[in-house]
C-alpha cells in the first residue's frame, strides 16, 4: 500500500478531537528512492515520535540503569513476584528485602522490554505496524507491547471515553511516548 493510501486510512481513523492535531508524516526525497528517510508523528506541528531508518534506532534512554532509576516509572509488583523472589533466594531474606529485589526484577526486565520497542521504531517498520494496525482490533492493538500499536489505538476515534478513562493504571508501565499521547486524548475528554 502506497504511503499517501496508509496515511489517509490512519487518519480516518483520528478522534475528532485529535482531527488536525496529530500528523502522520514521512517526507521522501526524490533522488534517493531506495532510502526510507524519516517518519514522525506530529502534534500541533511539533515531531514528537520520531522513527528513523534501522541504523539509527531511536533512544529515548541510553541504558538499563537510568531507565531503572527513572522515578516516573513505577511498576507494580505482585504478590507472586515476591514469592518468586523468596523461592529462589532458597533462605530467609527479610521481607522488606525481598520488595526491594523483586522491584530490581521487575524493573530491569520492564526496561528491556522498553529498549527492544525502541530498537524497532523505523519507518518501514512504521509501515509495517501501520498495516497491522489496520487489520486488528483496537483491543489486540491496546493490549500488545508494541509502542506504535498502542500509539495508533490511543488516538483512535473507536476508543471511547470510558475506556480511556479505566486504562490510567495499565498507561503507568507503558513507554512515556505510550504515556503522552494518553494523556493528550484524556485532554480532549
């Protein structure tokens, strides 16, 4: 499906509200036809997720460790992740311990889930997902880990005010790029 076709889907698929707000855009350069360039998604004129060709893979963070460190993430943590702490710790570990080791866990697997999203954001992969996007469902689309998925069904006119509003406690593990553009359609609630 040509570029201009896949947009012009998309962006049927906007809330009203968001209607003008948000862009897709992917600027190609007429001598250089086998080069993918750019691809963004614009809000109010400005480049907010930009997706740029495999070589250059965008990080919103450079490592483990400061994603791990980041006091705006907060990933709940089960009760079954600190029995699965406590099994493998194979003694006693006090339990205050043990909610610090399983936050470590959770955290560092949370944030390599985060790098291998990032990793994979370019424009053919845009495509890729856009195409996807439009051949699922918007709860499939909610649901996955995919950053791009959850970007496209959070501006989507089929996504009703409730359950924008129910899905606050799902948005708090999920990108900050997944983040803002929640909190930009709970804005025009």
């Amino acid at each position: 499906m040509s570029w201009s076709k896949l947009k012009q889907q998309l962006e049927g698929f906007l809330s009203p509200a968001l209607n003008g707000r948000v862009e897709y855009r992917a600027p190609g350069y007429r001598y250089l036809p086998d080069k993918s360039g750019i691809c963004y998604i614009s809000v109010d004129k400005k480049n907010v997720l930009n997706m740029s060709d495999r070589m250059n893979s965008i990080r919103w963070y450079q490592t483990e460790l400061e994603i791990k460190n980041d006091p705006t993430i907060q990933i709940p943590i089960s009760r079954d992740t600190i029995e699965a702490v406590r099994k493998d710790a194979k003694g006693p570990v006090p339990e205050d311990r043990l909610l610090v080791i399983a936050r470590s866990r959770t955290s560092s697997e949370h944030a390599k889930e985060l790098l291998s999203a990032q990793a994979s954001l370019s424009k053919s992969n845009f495509i890729v997902v856009a195409n996807k996007y439009l051949s699922t469902s918007v709860e499939e689309s909610i649901e996955s880990n995919e950053i791009l998925l959850n970007v496209l069904a959070l501006v989507d006119r089929r996504v009703g005010k409730k359950r924008i509003l129910n899905m606050s406690e799902k948005m708090k593990v999920k990108h900050p790029i997944v983040q803002y553009f929640y909190e930009l359609r709970r804005s025009t609630l």
